[in-house]
C-alpha cells in the first residue's frame, strides 16, 4: 500500500462544519477505504459500517480476529433507530445520561449492516463519540462508522496520532489527526438486551456512574473472575501488550525488590509508577510516570502512551503498579490487568 495520508486537524477551530479535511476524508470513507479519527476516549479506525469491502480492510490492517465485533459509530440520536431493532428503556436512559460520551451500548441489530461488523451475532455495539472531529466526520459520509481502536491487535490503543502511524502507516488510506484524545480508555461497553444490563467492558463511564441512573447493573462474570486471580500464569488475556512483559505489583515494597531480583537475573526493568512514587524507583534502567493517583483520570489519558513507550526503551520486563478499582480505576485495572496476560503479585508476598 502506498503512504497513509494524514490530515491535521484543529478540534478547537469554530467551523469545523464541512471542513475540507473532513471532507477529503469523508470522500474516502465513502470509496470504502479506511480511514483512522480521533474520538474522545482513543483513536478509531473507521470504514462505512454499511459496506463489507470497507469492513474486511478494518479486520486486515488490524490483524484482528473475525469473531470480534466492532462497534459502530453515529452523529444523532435519530440513527439508533436505524441500526437497532429495539431500543431497550435501559438503553434509552443510558443514552440520555451519557451520549455523546464514552458508553457504548448492545442492542438488537437491524438495518443493512455488514455482517462483519457484529461477527455474526445479532446484536451491535454502538455509541456516540463526543469529539467534535469524529462527529463532523460521520455526519459528512452520512452513514455509522464501524470504527474499533485504530492499534495493531494485540496492542495498547492509540491514544495519539503518531500512535496509529507506528501501527498502522501504509496499511491504511488515511488518519484524520487532531492531537491526543481525552479519556484515554476505551467507552464502557453495556449489553442492555439483558436485565438488568450487564456490564461488559469497564471503561470511560464507571459502573457506579451506570448505577447512579439505572440502579441495577450486573457485571460480566469474566470480569470479575480476571481480576480477583492474585498471579495467574499464561498469556491466554494477553491485550493491550507492549512488547516486554508486564508484571503488576500491589505493594511499592515489594516492587522494589523485584527490581533488584530482575537485575540480578541480567534483565533491563521498567517501573510504570505515579507522580506520587517516582523516587522511589530510582534504581530501575527506565521509569515513567502515568499521572497521579490523587486523580485518576490523569492515568487513564496516559496508560496507554506509557505502555507503548516503554517499546521505544529497550526493557526486558515492565513492573507496575497497581491502582483501586473504583470509578475510572476499574477500567485502568482491567486494561493493566490485560497488558498483563493476568500476572500480579499480591501485597502478602
Ligand atoms: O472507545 C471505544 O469504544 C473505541 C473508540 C474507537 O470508539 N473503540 C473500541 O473498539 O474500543 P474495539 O473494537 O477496540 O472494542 C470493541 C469492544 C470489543 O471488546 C468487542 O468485543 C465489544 O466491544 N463488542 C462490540 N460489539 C459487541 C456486541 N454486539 N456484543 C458484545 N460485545 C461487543
Ligand atoms: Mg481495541
């Protein structure tokens, strides 16, 4: 394939309404090429979700498994009608209270979707972005962008332009830049077919956000059972991964004794650490802050970027720390627990 065209776009500017980047961009969504966007929560990689030639280059330049769904992507409220065959109450207060905004919601699918899209299931996954970019971009090509995180499969999402180059340059037709994203974990993915609706992906909206308008919400079993394991071996999670290991440590002290033992062993150690902890690994080869644990949403914008620079250092093992798991925190720790193929050493060792 030839270069990845890139546009740069201002998501500040007053008029971004037919923008003549968006434009050209939009002009190849419609000729079914893919084309990355920034949204909110993480880079999308967007094809018309009408179209299964567009769909099939998503799958391709990603590397992802077929049985994957994606999600898709909508500028109105008008269009859920379009694409689900129900609307579900739940459904209906969730996209009051948090669209445009990070919360995708399962529903019963309809309309003209590719196949590929929902992998063969019969509901999909959609939602709002709330990035004024992604907005304007889907109202140009007039129809659902099926868009999943614009990373090669198996790596952190991008939550910067230059992220989804170091992915995806040559393999896609273009990227729509407009600087980094907000929230940096992905939207929280809802199944509202069921009841009460079940939580499937923790992510931008937190479940005691969810809970707080709905009152009941269970939480997908896989979950919970990923989480409480303290060290399981395997890589059978594996996600979000950069190329080291990574190992998650609950307890500062008995991180600073890994270090030691890893060095030892003739490895090169990288701390993923918090603003609030920086000095105390100063005997690591590499250490990286990702924000401060008096305010999460600083490490969620950040994790991401922090995992994949570790791949640019050289380290043979990447040793982090560990965060609570409420509000945005449940989604940092699923995406770290993830990144870890399941391995934590537990606060007791
Ligand atoms: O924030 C986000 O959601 C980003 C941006 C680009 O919008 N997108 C994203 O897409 O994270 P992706 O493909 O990386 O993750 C989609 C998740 C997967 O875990 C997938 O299995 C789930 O949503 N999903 C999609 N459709 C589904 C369905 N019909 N039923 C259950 N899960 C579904
Ligand atoms: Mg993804």
């Amino acid at each position: 394939m030839t270069h990845t065209k890139v546009w740069n776009v201002d998501k500040n500017v007053d008029k971004l309404a037919n923008h003549p980047q968006l434009v050209e961009a939009a002009k190849l969504l419609l000729e079914d090429k893919v084309v990355a966007f920034p949204t909110e929560t993480v880079y999308g990689l967007g094809a018309n979700a009408f179209s299964t030639e567009a769909v099939e280059k998503v799958f391709k330049a990603k590397g992802r498994p077929s049985d994957n769904p994606l999600i898709i992507h909508i500028a109105e409220f008008e269009t859920l009608e379009n694409v689900a065959s129900e609307i579900t109450d739940s459904a209906k207060k969730l996209t009051k209270a948090f669209w445009p905004g990070p919360l995708t919601v399962v529903l019963p699918k309809k309309g003209p979707l590719s196949p590929l899209v929902t992998a063969g299931l019969e509901t999909v996954g959609i939602r709002m972005p709330d990035h004024p970019v992604a907005l304007e971009l889907i109202r140009l090509v007039g129809k659902p962008l099926a868009a999943p995180s614009a990373n090669r499969s198996g790596k952190p999402s991008p939550t910067q332009g230059h992220h989804v180059l170091e992915d995806l340059e040559g393999r896609i037709a273009g990227l729509v830049d407009a600087g980094p994203t907000g929230v940096g974990v992905e939207s929280t993915v809802v199944d509202c077919t069921t009841t009460p609706v079940t939580l499937l992906r923790p992510g931008g909206v937190t479940l005691e956000q969810l809970r707080a308008v709905l009152g009941d919400v269970s939480v997908d079993p896989a979950l919970v059972k990923d989480d409480v394991t303290p060290k399981s071996p395997g890589l059978k999670y594996k996600h979000y991964s950069p190329n080291a290991p990574v190992l998650l440590v609950q307890s500062t002290d008995v991180l600073q004794k890994e270090i030691q033992a890893a060095q030892a062993a003739g490895k090169r150690v990288g701390v993923l650490t918090t603003d609030e902890h920086l000095d105390m690994f100063k005997s690591a080869d590499q250490v990286i802050s990702c924000g401060t644990r008096s305010d999460l949403t600083t490490v969620a914008q950040t994790i991401y970027g922090a995992l994949r620079q570790f791949d640019e250092l050289n380290v043979d093992l990447i040793l982090s720390e560990t965060f609570p798991t409420e509000g945005i925190g449940g989604a940092i720790m699923n995406r770290l627990t993830k990144a870890a193929g399941g391995n934590i050493l537990s606060a007791q060792k």
